[in-house]
C-alpha cells in the first residue's frame, strides 16, 4: 500500500474517533449538569429542613425548661457574685489576717 493511501486512512480514522469521542464528552456533561442540579436542589431541601428541625428544636426546649416539672427538678440556683467582687472579697479577707 502506498504511503499517502495509509496515512489518509489513519486520518480519517482519527478524525472519527475524535468526533465520537466529542459527542461522549457532551453527553457526559450533560448526565453531570442534571446531577449537580439534582444534588444542589437535595442540598437546598436538607438546609431548610435543617433550619426547621433547629427552631422546632429551640421551642421545644423552650417549652421544657418552662414547664413546672422541669423546674422543679432542677430549681434555679442563685447567682453568683462577679469574678471582680469575689477578688475584692478576697483581698478583704487577707487583710483582715493580717
């Protein structure tokens, strides 16, 4: 076979394969156009799910710590003085030791 016969054989076979390879490619970003839609549309439903799944849970214990039993199981404790008082305290302390 004559030189020039097989090279416009490889280059007609190349230039098939490369339009068949083109027209996968665009077929596989489409598929992974619809999946990335798909995928941000579940996302968007998790986080507004999310959003009200966390104020529900914020009523929820809103409602527990509200009710009588609750305070009756853990009462309020008393505040506690300030880590500035407490150090003047202290220091009031010491000097009546000394």
């Amino acid at each position: 076979m004559d030189t020039l016969i097989q090279a416009n054989i490889f280059f007609f076979i190349t230039s098939l394969v490369t339009v068949v390879l083109g027209v996968f490619l665009v077929l596989v970003l489409i598929r992974l156009k619809k999946l990335f839609k798909s995928v941000n549309q579940l996302v968007d439903k998790l986080n507004n799910t999310a959003d009200f799944v966390s104020d529900e849970a914020k009523d929820l214990l809103s409602d527990i710590k509200q009710s009588a039993a609750f305070r009756f199981i853990f009462p309020k404790k008393k505040k506690r003085a300030s880590s500035a008082e407490e150090v003047e305290k202290a220091v009031r302390k010491i000097r009546r030791k000394v």
